[in-house]
C-alpha cells in the first residue's frame, strides 16, 4: 500500500518475468521509480510517485511503452546496457503533459543478469518535495556511497574518508592516484568508454568495475560518473554490488531501488562539492556527512533533511556533530559561513 493509503496495482507477472513479489515492490515503493523491460522499454511497474508524473489525469503507465510518455527519440544508450558495456546512464528527457512539454531528468540502470539483461530501473529525478510522505528508508538498504572528484588529468583530487571500507587504505593513499589506476586492468577499457561518453554527452554514466588499490584484493563495485568542468574531470560515487539478482526476489529488488537512489544522489552531491573551495576541509567528511552538508546550504533544515534523506533526525544531527568536530566549527551557521567564504584563507591558517 502507498502511504497515502490508496493501493496502486501493478501488472500480473508476466510469464519468465518476475514474480509479482518483486513487482510490489516497485510499486510500493516512495522514490519516482519505474520497472522497465528492455530493449522495448515498456513499464512492468511503476511507483506510485512515477505514476502520478507521467499520468497526472488518472491511469496507469503499466503495459505502455515509456516513449509513449516523452517527445524525444532514444538516446542509444539503451542499446548499451543490453550488450553489457554499460551499467546504466543519464538522460534528459521531455515529458508530454497535456500541451506542456516537462523537462526531466531520468536515469536508467540495468538489472538481472550481465549476460543478458532483459529489465532496466528508471528512476525520474524531481524536487524532493515531490515524494511526500515517504516511506521510511528499508533497514539496511541503500548504504551510504563513497565520493570523490577527478581533476582534468583523472587524477583523484577528493574522494570521502569512507574509501577505507571499499579499498582497505584511507582517503590519503586514493588523492593523487589516477583512477585509471584504481580500476583492474581488464576494466581500463570500458572505464575509457564511460568517460568518453560521459564527457561527449555531458551526462552521467555508471559501470561495474573491480576496483583495487596497491596491495588489496580487487571486489566488484559499481562507480556513477558525472562530467564536470574544466572537462573531463569528473565527480563519481562508488558503491557495493549487491549479491542478489534484484529481479529474482523482494528484498533484492528493494536493495536495488534504494541503493540506485543512493548511488545517484550521492555522485550529484560530489558533483556539486567541485564547486565549493577545495581548502574547506571537506576531504574529511564521509559521503553522507558531505550530502547533508550540501542541504544545510541549500536553506534546508534538520528535519527536511531527514525527510528527503529517508533518515531520522536524530541521525542527522549526530551527522552533523561528526562534521563540527573535523572542520572545527560550533555550529550551523559557522559551517554555512566557512563554506561560504571567498576569501581564500585556509583551514589551517
């Protein structure tokens, strides 16, 4: 059931595709989030929020093929996915309403097997309020992702404290490496075509890798890409590759939902950090501490947060005290000032 209290039915699992389990789950779902069958692009299912986007006078999306929705032609990157070459993409994307053409921002991910993917995930990006009453964040679901940016040279020149769980070194053995390097040698090559993509599109890109770092045993992880300027630097978040296939089972389709939303938040945020002086301190943050700070800048307060963030607010707050500690402030509007400062001087003058 939505939290709304009124029940959204998907579609009856269709034959060899998933069970209804994981079709329920779609659509119960809070985040703008639609099931996609590939290469056809129809919905399977669609979240109650995405429902209300791409059908605001009534109806359902279900059984309709997304481009019904949208004036635009296929991007090519569909294609992609479905050889393996390509983990998901950004795309911007113009929804018909009525006689109203609506910019929005869509990304597409594939799910199921590498070999042959027959299921996509499409999560529509819109304003946060959108989503009201959201549903609690999933107990272990949608962990916090690791973030960082490049410099024009693909040099590391941030990447959040986090990194030590993923790499098994800290955050001052990643800043400086290239991350070509941080890439098994097998994966050079498609990281190059994600980048070369990414940096001819200006959109985003995402590709699973084994990542590995001097010393370390390389895992498997799924790294977002951002195009950022001077080009090509890059904002990028990392994550870990969930276990199992979401298209098989509940819990495996609510893992991929949430950690989907995490993953493109979380490289977004990096992507906006690149702005902010690189001498603030926030190489200290983790990925979440980093994201919350953002929406401290943003005018947001606590509770907001929390909400937008699926998180409670006593966890944002504890969040935050973590942050006052490593860039030695005593309160919000002391880091909202630091952050804002153009001054040039240093964390360390």
């Amino acid at each position: 059931m939505h939290p709304s209290g009124v029940t959204h039915p998907s579609s009856p699992a269709a034959p060899g595709g998933p069970p209804q389990a994981v079709l329920d789950v779609v659509t119960a779902c809070p985040l703008p989030s639609l099931l996609l069958a590939i290469p056809s692009e129809e919905v399977v299912a669609a979240s109650g929020t995405a429902r209300r986007l791409l059908c605001p006078d009534g109806g359902s999306p279900v059984g309709r093929g997304f481009e019904e929705f949208t004036v635009d032609g296929p991007t090519g990157a569909l294609e992609l996915v479905v050889q393996g070459s390509l983990d998901g993409y950004e795309a911007r994307r113009t929804l018909r309403r009525g006689g109203r053409a609506v910019p929005l921002t869509v990304w597409v991910r594939g799910v199921g097997g590498p070999q042959r993917r027959t299921h996509a995930l499409a999560k529509l990006l819109v304003d946060p309020a959108a989503l009201g009453g959201a549903l609690p964040r999933p107990e272990g679901a949608g962990a916090a992702a690791v973030v960082g940016s490049t410099d024009g040279h693909l040099t590391v020149d941030r990447v959040s404290t986090d990194v030590v769980a993923l790499l098994d070194h800290p955050a001052t053995d990643v800043v400086g490496q290239s991350l070509l390097r941080l890439v098994d040698t097998a994966d050079v090559a498609p990281l190059l075509e994600a980048l070369a993509r990414s940096t001819g599109s200006g959109l985003g890109t995402s590709l699973v890798v084994r990542m590995q770092l001097s010393g370390s045993r390389p895992s498997r992880r799924r790294l977002l890409l951002l195009p950022m300027e001077p080009s090509p630097s890059f904002a990028f978040a990392v994550l870990d590759v969930a276990p199992r296939d979401p298209l098989t089972s509940a819990p495996g389709m609510r893992e991929a939902l949430w950690g989907f939303d995490e993953a493109v938040r979380a490289a977004s945020s990096s992507r906006r950090a690149g702005a902010l002086p690189a001498d603030r301190g926030l190489g200290d943050l983790s990925g979440r501490e980093l994201e919350i700070v953002l929406r401290l800048l943003d005018g947001d307060r606590v509770p907001a947060i929390a909400e937008s963030l699926f998180l409670s607010s006593s966890t944002v707050r504890n969040h935050l005290s973590a942050v006052f500690r490593k860039l030695r402030v005593g309160s919000q509007q002391e880091l909202i000032h630091l952050l804002r400062r153009t001054d040039g001087v240093s964390m360390s003058s």
